[in-house]
C-alpha cells in the first residue's frame, strides 16, 4: 500500500487432473452437472487480475482514506493474452473483450472456430469508418460501455449475429456481477474485512523461510475467512452458477471449523496468500488451492482509453452489414471485396 495502486493476482496453482477431482466431489455434493471435458483445463490457466489506485496517479494507497475514489481495472485471461478487460476510471466504463482468445482458450475452440473468429475480427476492421466504433468493439479494442444498457448489447448480437440470446444474456450478467470488484465502496470494504480478519480475528505462527520469503501460518474460524474474502468468493459462485458449471466456492459446512492460510512476506510486506478452498466444504474434501498475488503497482494501465462510446444500434448495424457481405461472398466469392448495398 505503499504506491500509487496494488495489483492481485488470482491462480489456481494445480494440475488439470488434481482440479478435476475436486470439481468431480463437488458436483456430488451439490448434486449438480458432472464437470465437462474442458473445465479443469480452463481453471487451470485461469488468471484473474485486478488493480486499484489512486486516480490522480500521485498518493500512495495507505494515505488515502477509506471512502476515497479509486480507479480499477480487471482482465481475465487463460494462460495467454487477455480475454476479457474491463476499466473503470472517472466514472466511465471501459470493455474489450477478445473474440479469438475467449473462442480458443476459455472455449477452447476447435482449429476452425478459432480460425473462423480469427477472420471475423479482421472483417470487421474493415467496416466503413461510420462504425468505427462497432469495428472496435468486435475486434477487441477498448470502447466505452454503458452498463445500463448491456442487455441492449445484447439484444445487438442476438439479432445482427445470430448469437446465442442465452449466452448473451450471461455474458452480460457476468460483467453486472464483476462490480463489487470495480466499485470502490466495494473494494474499501474488502480491505476493511482483510485487515479486520488479519489484525484481530486469526493467530500467526511463523513456518520458516522459502523462496526469500517468510511463510507464516494464519488461522480463523471458515466463517471469518469467508467473510473476508466474500467478494471473490461470490463472483467465482456467481459465475459457475451462470454458466452452468460445477461450484468452486462452497458455503462453510462448520462455520466454527479452523481455516488455515499461508502468507508469503517479502521484505516485511504481504506479497502472497495461499489456501485450500476444499476447506469450506469440510474434512476429507479433495483440495483446490487458490493462490493470491500482489504487489505495489499496477499491472494494468489506469488511465482512460480514448475510446468512443458503443451504441448498442451501432453493433446491430456493424452485424448486419457484415452478415450481409459473408453472404455476398458465399453467393459470389469474385464480388468479396465489391461493398455491399447496405449503407449504415
């Protein structure tokens, strides 16, 4: 807290074949959908990163005062480029969101389809430039979103792409359930939770040294930690319900059962928090290490794109004027580069 913002970085530290077993568990507990092919591969690559700070770029975290704005960004990717950024900054909301990246490594996508969403973003940097805005949203620029209107984004692609208006609607929602971490009211009160859990509900025990670092042992009762880490907590339940996939996070079976972390600290400042998910959901209970890093700084840029606002009629256009030239070129592959009669 000594700089200008702090980073987190959330991991899932374990082998596709050790997540696997512990979602196979889950799914039994809950009596929900066995996990599919891919899941494991997925969380196991997962890399979720969120950064706050201070919005003029020039007071250190520790001397602000709880309350005070905050400027955040969050990315989502799978082991390779971002597939999801979001920022907000001075009250504007700012989306990109990688249609090739999501495609092959969230969906994990065949050659094909990832070649196929490949081409669809080079198509539509070729949009006449009265939807130049449109072309960056579908080509995973920065634009700036408003989020009252995402179900309208939505209703753009289900009618000018033919997208699934199911998986629309929870993409959409998946953005809604990401503001705890992009709210700074939010964000204030998770530290508060932290510090509060830390400082008076837990006991420390020092394990030695690794890796240049001093390890220490922190216990409190699966409630506490719970509490304190409830808003990640939430939006990893959040997402896994939306999407139909097997819980991650589960509610304490005990609430009163010791729940045991491991923090790394590195020249006398917290850099690391490791810990065992599988401890919500109680004794013998397959493992599923969540690993929290951070560091003074910001991963990702806190200034504002100069990025236009989307219009949800602007996306419906752009897809309808790129649907129309793919059929052009179907029917007549001669006529691809010819503009198509449809002016937007």
């Amino acid at each position: 807290m000594s700089r200008e913002a702090v980073t987190l970085e959330a991991t899932f530290p374990a082998t596709p074949e050790d997540i696997h077993a512990y979602l196979e568990r889950s799914a039994e507990l809950t009596d929900s959908p066995a996990p599919g092919a891919t899941d494991a591969e997925v969380l196991s690559t997962l890399e979720l990163t969120a950064v706050a700070g201070d919005p003029e770029g020039e007071t250190a975290m520790r001397e602000l005062e709880p309350g005070d704005p905050l400027s955040t960004a969050l990315s989502v990717g799978f082991g390779g480029k971002d597939a999801v950024g979001i920022k907000q900054i001075d009250g504007g909301l700012y989306l990109r969101i990688g249609a090739d990246t999501l495609v092959q490594d969230a969906l994990d996508g065949d050659r094909e389809t990832v070649t196929a969403a490949e081409r669809f973003m080079e198509r539509a940097a070729e949009l006449p430039p009265s939807l130049d805005t449109a072309s960056r949203a579908l080509r995973g620029a920065w634009v700036l979103v408003d989020p009252f209107l995402y179900r309208a984004y939505g209703d753009a692609l289900d009618i000018g792409a033919g997208v699934d208006r199911e998986l629309t609607d929870r993409i959409a929602a998946a953005l809604t359930d990401s503001a705890p971490l992009l709210n700074s009211e939010h964000q204030w009160a998770m530290l508060g939770e932290l510090e509060t859990a830390i400082a008076e509900d837990a006991t420390l025990r020092g394990t030695g040294t690794a890796h240049g670092a001093e390890r220490v042992e922190l216990r409190l009762t699966a409630a506490r930690a719970d509490r304190a880490l409830g808003p990640l907590l939430d939006l990893l339940t959040q997402q896994s319900d939306r999407f139909g996939l097997t819980p991650v996070v589960h509610d304490p079976v005990d609430p009163d059962a010791p729940f045991v972390a491991e923090l790394a600290i590195r020249n006398g400042v917290l850099s690391e928090v490791n810990f065992d998910l599988g401890q919500f959901a109680g004794e013998d209970f397959p493992e599923l290490p969540l690993r929290l890093h951070l560091n003074g700084g910001s991963a990702i840029s806190l200034t504002a794109p100069e990025a236009p606002m989307l219009h949800p009629d602007d996306l419906t256009v752009a897809l309808l004027y790129l649907d129309l030239r793919e059929q052009q070129r179907r029917e007549d592959p001669d006529r691809a580069d010819v503009p198509g009669p449809m002016q937007p």
